[in-house]
C-alpha cells in the first residue's frame, strides 16, 4: 500500500460521513497517473501554490490602492486568511482539509490588478462582461502553465468557480470557502480602514456590535465559532439567523463607509482609466500578446476574452509599468 492509499484510507476512517473524499473525486479533465504520496487534493493544493499566478497575488490590490504602509492587506494575505479561517472550520467539522485550502487558495487567481476597480473596467468594457469566479477558473483550466493548465479536480473547480455570493458550491468544504472569504473580507478590511483613519470602532452601528462583538478580534472569534456550532453534525454549513443577519449588516455597513468611501476610493477612476486603456492597446496590438496567448487567439478564442486574460493576470505594479512604457512619453535628453 502506498503512502497516498494509506492517507485515503485515514480519511475514510477520521473525516465525516458528508466529508469528500480524495479517493471518490469526480477526478481531472485529463487522466493522470496518481501520485504515491500525495492525495489528490493535496495534490491540487501544491499546484496551485507553486502557480505563477499565486505568486502574483502579492502585488495585486484588496482594497486600499497603493496604501503608504507595509501593513495593508493585498489579495494575497486576503486568500492566506481566508485558506487559516476556512481549515479551522473544516478541521472543526471533520471535512476535508485539504480540499478547503485548496479551493482557498485558488479562489481568487483570477482577480484582476487594482482590485475591484479593475474588474468593474473589464466587465464594462468586455463585451461578454468579466467575473473573476470565472476568471479564476480560466486561469486555472487554460491559462496557468503556459496554456497547459493545472488540470485540478472537480471539486476544486467547483469550488473557485462558485465561491461568489450568487453561487453556492457542491461539497460543503467549498461552502466553507464561501463564507470564509466574507468574513475575511469583512474583518480584514475594516483593520485596514481603521488603520486608514476612515473608520472607528465607535462608528460600527451598535445594534452590529452587540450582536457579532465589539472589536475585529471578537467578531472573526464569533463568525467562526458560530459556523462551527451550527453546522456540527448536520451535513450542512450554517450560521444561526442572528449571527447570518449580523454578516450581512456588517457587510452593508462595510460597503456604504468603506467600499464606496470617497476618500478609501479616490485612486479607482485613475485605475479604470489605465486598464481601459490597456485593454484599447491591446484589442488594437494582438501581437503585442505574450505567445501563448496569442497562440489561443489564433486557435479561435475571441479576442476581447484573450485581452482580458492578459490584462488581468499582471500585477498593480506591471500593469502601471507597462502603462508608462506605452503612454508616458520619455525625458528628452542630448546624446
């Protein structure tokens, strides 16, 4: 028996009845030879991890746009905390570690450079409109890899692809990832807007705070706690009705003095502004394209959808630096 059989078999014997299993996954698009060690979700996890566009992350806005301080969340730490909170759930519930992190890491490789303002230039632009769900699923299946893709399982699949608010996955750890990633959002980013100045803990309406708790710390404690208590046992992830209620004032609350901040968003319109103007450049300079993009160009792929793989795949930084090589004229000097 190898070490991977030998881990499929613990799983059997440890993880939940409604857990998924590695041994039972609907399996890859392309067969492969199992690895000796590694179950597949495992597997999938270290893919991803060792993935170019995980590695991009890091310069890859959340919220606050080039933020003065070392401290700011980027989509990075963003998916680090929502893989810590989602395996603690998963850990809790005897669900499927492994396939948590996985869908966690991966949810968000898709997400386009200056945040949420750059998805918004993509989808108006786009005549297909641009989701990062989807995009992130793209990146994973097509793009990663040089046009090979990572060829993830199923339920690592589904589990990007639906982690939006209007999806709901089909294993319960891809639920889990789904819920983790608002409650990381919410608790991350109002760190981030207090450090900022744009908010006080004061300022959080106190029909939210006796509800989900009056710091960061014991609001991220509560949410967990709760998901835990109520979907143990039960085959379902849940939150109580007062705590599920109390998300999502925080979230309304987060978006009228956060997301919509004028002063947290006074950067954004500049930021719409040079992607539209990449994505002008580039609809007019396929062959400016990275080869093997324009390799899926030439295979048929629509144009429009080529650009925004490119386009969303570079970094803040990259995307500023290739702006300023295409449209900042340079300093004239005498040779």
């Amino acid at each position: 028996m190898t070490i991977r059989e030998e881990m499929e078999e613990r799983e059997r014997e440890t993880l939940a009845p409604w857990a998924a299993l590695s041994a039972t996954s609907r399996g890859r698009g392309r067969e492969e030879t199992p690895c000796d060690i590694r179950p597949v979700f495992q597997r999938d996890r270290d893919r991803i991890l060792h993935s170019k566009s995980f590695r991009r992350l890091k310069d890859k806005t959340q919220v606050f746009l080039a933020p003065d301080g070392d401290h700011y969340r980027t989509r990075l730490t963003h998916t680090l905390e929502v893989s810590q909170n989602a395996r603690t759930i998963a850990r809790a519930l005897r669900l499927n570690e492994d396939l948590t992190e996985a869908i966690a890491l991966g949810h968000d490789l898709g997400h386009t450079p200056f945040g949420h303002a750059g998805e918004r230039a993509l989808n108006r632009l786009c005549p297909g409109g641009f989701r990062h769900n989807e995009q992130s699923l793209r990146t994973v299946d097509i793009l990663e890899k040089n046009g090979a893709g990572l060829n993830l399982t199923w339920e690592v699949r589904d589990g990007i692809l639906k982690h939006q608010t209007s999806l709901m996955p089909s294993t319960l750890e891809g639920q889990i990832v789904r819920l983790s990633d608002k409650i990381a959002y919410c608790h991350h980013d109002m760190d981030d807007a207090m450090r900022a100045g744009i908010l006080r803990e004061e300022d959080v309406p106190d029909e939210i705070r006796t509800v989900v708790g009056d710091t960061n710390g014991k609001r991220l404690d509560r949410f967990i706690h709760d998901i835990i208590t109520n979907s143990r046992g039960t085959g379902e992830i849940r939150m109580s009705p007062e705590i599920a209620e109390g998300l999502k004032a925080l979230r309304r609350f987060m978006f009228e003095r956060v997301y919509t901040n004028s002063e947290a968003k006074s950067q954004e319109k500049k930021a719409e502004a040079l992607v539209a103007s990449l994505y002008d450049y580039y609809m007019t300079h396929m062959d400016s394209l990275p080869d093997h993009l324009k390799e899926l160009a030439e295979r048929g792929e629509k144009p429009e959808q080529v650009v925004c793989d490119h386009i969303s795949s570079m970094s803040d930084r990259y995307a500023i630096a290739r702006y300023e090589e295409l449209f900042v004229p340079d300093s004239w000097t005498v040779l």
